[in-house]
C-alpha cells in the first residue's frame, strides 16, 4: 500500500498499485507531545495516542520471551531492555495529557507479562495497583478507563477493583480455538490455560459488571497455526463462536 498527498483535495489517500482505496487521515499531535516530566522524561515515551484514548505501558518488556514462550503474533517487548515506569512520571504525564479539553475519553493501561511473585502474576498485580493509583491522584473516584492485562484469578482482579479507580478490565483471549491456543499462545497455555482463562474472564464481570469486561480476537492467526483452519470461513465461525459465548455472559 501507498499514502499519497492529493494537493488539489487536500487530503491523503491510501492506494493499492494506484487504485484508490480510501482517504486517510491522523490522529492529531497531543499537546503533551514534547513536554517532560519533573523528572526528565519525555512525556510521550511514556503515553502513546489512538483516538480519543490515552496508552500507558506499566511494564514494557514480556517475560514470555524468556524461554521462546511469547505469543507467535507479538510484535511488542522484545528488546527486554527495559522495565517498570516510574509512578511519577505517569502521574505528570496523564496531568498534563488531560489538560487539552476533550482530547481524551478514556486511559488504557497495558504492559508485558510478568509470572514473578507467589500466587504467579502477583509482582504484576502490584505493578499496575501502584501505576493506576498515580494515574488516579488525578481523579476523584472512578475514571474512565481499562486494564488489559492476563486473566487474573478473583482474589487478585478484587483487589485491583477495589484499590484503584479502574472501570474496565480486558483479558484477551486472542485465540478462541483451544488446540491453536496452545501452539500460538504457549505462555499463557503454559501459565493460566485456556479453560481457566475463559472461566476467570467470567468471573471477572461480577466484580466489574456485566459490559465492563472485554476481550479480543486476533483476526488472521489461526490460518497460520500449524495446525491451523485452512480457510477464511472456518476462522471466522470459530471467532463468532468467540463472541456469542462471550457476550451470553456478559463480556
């Protein structure tokens, strides 16, 4: 594909060997872009923009890849060069992001794997506690907001609801077909399971409520498993198996 600048139109269009296909355009420059935190930091190393949603990365490396268990479609934390952000800096970071009226709606918290602590996850539990309770210094009570992050067990999703302000949790299960879960996605077949995955993903709207817990489908992914579908049509029944299941009980 092509991006091509129109100058006659003003605009950019998206083209496929000289067809057009669609006009494009962008997400405007936050205002915050540029800006750094009283500590240095580059604000927008920090929160990435996608429409009206403000990104924040708690943990930008996956443990997964410590022994070639990452999901075979990650394209994120590979480098393993870096670690957890610093609370302050994000406290600063979504201050000033708010600040630009109307620009945002929601703030998106995500991050890399990390199994380290007893129950597993646990050091990443506290992770995102202590990250979405600076991004709540910010607020009065509940933000609009989301937590993408494994299928945690009740104990530990409770205790995330009830110390932060967070509204919506997402456990993508990423591949709804069992068998190439486990080929596509090792490290949570390894450390979660599918099943357990699904049953904690329901579990989760009776402490977010029916509607505030999502979860996802990577489009595509299991036509390229080993032992994948071999066509479109068997992909897609399978995800729409996803989604009936999923929104019967409230997801």
């Amino acid at each position: 594909y092509d991006i091509d600048y129109d100058r006659e139109r003003g605009v950019f269009l998206l083209k496929e060997n000289g067809d057009v296909l669609e006009e494009v355009d962008f997400v405007p420059r936050p205002g915050y872009f540029g800006k750094k935190t009283s500590r240095g930091t580059p604000m927008e190393a920090l929160a990435d923009v996608r429409a009206q949603k403000l990104i924040l990365t708690a943990y930008q490396r996956c443990r997964f890849w410590e022994k070639g268990d990452q999901c075979h479609f990650c394209a994120f934390f590979t480098s393993g060069n870096s670690g957890p952000v610093d609370c302050q800096d994000i406290y600063e970071t979504v201050r000033e992001a708010i600040q630009e009226p109307g620009r945002f709606s929601e703030i998106y918290l995500s991050g890399g794997s990390d199994f380290g602590g007893e129950p597993p996850f646990e050091r990443e539990v506290e992770r995102y506690i202590q990250v979405l309770q600076a991004i709540g210094r910010n607020f009065s009570g509940r933000f609009p907001s989301q937590l993408m992050a494994p299928a945690y067990p009740k104990a530990q999703l409770k205790r995330i609801y009830d110390q932060t302000g967070v509204t919506s949790y997402c456990p993508n299960i990423e591949v709804w077909d069992e068998t190439i879960f486990r080929e596509l996605c090792p490290g949570k077949e390894k450390w979660i399971g599918h099943k357990e995955w699904v049953r904690r993903t329901l579990d989760a709207v009776e402490i977010f409520g029916k509607g505030q817990v999502c979860t996802q489908v990577i489009g595509g992914v299991e036509l390229a498993a080993s032992h994948g579908f071999s066509t479109e049509a068997e992909a897609l029944a399978s995800n729409f198996q996803a989604c009936d299941f999923f929104a019967r009980h409230g997801v």
